[in-house]
C-alpha cells in the first residue's frame, strides 16, 4: 500500500496524508520545500501543519528558516490503528444486535411508488435480483428497452417467468415481443372479471400490486403497493396458480 493511501486509510485528508509523506521524506523542510515537494498549496499547509503540532506528531526546528520534523509519528500510528480496531469491535457488535433485531421482527414492510416510471424502473432493478421465480398479471402489457433486457437476462439465469394478461387484437404484437424473450404467458380468462388485479410476485419474497387505468387515467398517478408480506405473497401466489390453471394459451391468440 502507498504512504499516501495508507495515511489516508488512517483518516487524514488527501492534502495532510500528501504532507506527511512529504515529510517523511525530507526528514526537515521548509513549508515552502513541503509544498513544492507535495504540490500542497502554501495556503493550504499552514493550517495542516498547525493541526499536526496540536496532534503532537510535528516539531519546530529553530533556525533562520522555520523548518519542521514529525516526532512521534510511529505511536500515533499504533494509537490510530488501536482506535480504528476498537471502532471495529463495537460495529461488529452492533452489528450482531441489528441481525438480531431482524431475525425478531415478523412485520412486513408496505411501500407505495407512484407514477408508471417509476414503477416500471422498480420492477426491472428487481427483475435483474430474482434468482428463481417471477409471477405477474398484466393488462397492457408494456413494452420498453430495459424491462426487456433484464427479464431475457433473468430467464438466461434459470428464472421461471410466467405472465397472465388480457390479450387483444390491440396489444398482441406487445405481448409477441415478451414470448420472444422467453416468458410464459397465457391470456386471461374472464370468468375472474373483466379487469383483473395487476400484481407480480419475485422469488415469493416480495409482490407488488398496480393501480392504473382504468381506474386513474394519468399514468403519472398510477400506484403500485411494494410488500414483503408473507400472508399477502401466499394468498396472491395461491390466487395466481389457480388463475394460471384457467387461463387460455397465447398460440389461440396468434396470428
């Protein structure tokens, strides 16, 4: 490791840690030979050296030209060190008390994102962390570069993915687009209503569920509910698999 980032690692700036390994170096110097050997500015050298006097770490040494000299550098450096491993030690400890704290909490989180962009943005960051299995219930079946590209990689990755939606002459060339990635769709029966509930469940880990049209028109005020609620995952995932039984295949659709 260089001097510099060694001192920096130690919690000095870049411009102290420069100074101190300038000084290493000369052994004694002038402000004005520190400077031009660290490209500190002069400005800026005077108070890091007036720090490092209170810090006890650097000497005067009386002559024509003030020059100074670090002392006892090498104990400060082993009373750093000692402070940092004591720091450690109690985040270590704090640590094991929030993983605590976790493993007790049985509360599930409910989020709310609003607007469609932000919702489809949230849907492909948690799309590209899914490791086994995305279910989903669409309506409009929208398309958009990076929703793309992070499903055909989930699916590259072993994803199971298998979507339901309402399937029209309208929509169905959008719906061509996420077979061609590789998802498994069906078309929505309507014997569960003529709107179903949009909603998607990753990994039996978290579930969203989406307000839109034709219930609010603007898609800047669509609502999506974000969840990890094991109670609500179980019911929509059970709900899913019997909708998924009763839907129709898309190849009836095809044209």
């Amino acid at each position: 490791m260089e001097r510099i980032e060694f001192f920096q690692n130690l919690g000095f700036s870049d411009y102290e840690a420069k100074t101190l390994s300038s000084l290493i170096k000369l052994k004694s110097a002038s402000p004005k030979e520190i400077s031009l050997n660290s490209s500190v500015p002069q400005n800026k050298l005077y108070s890091i050296l007036n720090k490092f006097e209170k810090l006890g770490i650097l000497a005067v040494i009386p002559s024509e030209t003030k020059k100074y000299e670090l002392i006892n550098l090498k104990q400060f450096i082993k009373d750093k060190i000692k402070e940092k491993e004591e720091k450690l030690k109690l985040l270590k400890k704090d640590s094991g008390k929030m993983q605590e704290l976790k493993e007790r909490g049985n509360q599930a989180v409910f989020s709310l994102i609003k607007g469609q962009r932000a919702i489809m943005n949230k849907i492909a960051e948690t799309n590209n962390q899914v490791e086994k299995e995305i279910l989903g219930v669409q309506r409009n079946w929208k398309v958009w570069g990076e929703g793309l590209r992070e499903m055909q990689n989930a699916i590259k990755r072993g994803v199971d993915v298998k979507f339901i939606g309402v399937i029209n002459d309208e929509n169905i060339e959008r719906v061509k687009e996420w077979k061609k990635v590789g998802c498994k769709i069906k078309a929505f029966n309507k014997k569960f209503g003529d709107y179903p509930l949009r909603f998607s469940i990753f990994d039996g880990k978290y579930a969203r569920m989406t307000i839109g049209k034709p219930e609010i028109q603007n898609p800047e005020n669509y609502i999506t509910i974000w969840t990890d609620s094991k109670a609500l995952i179980i019911m929509l995932r059970n709900q899913f698999n019997e909708m998924w039984k009763q839907s129709i295949p898309i190849k009836k659709y095809s044209r």
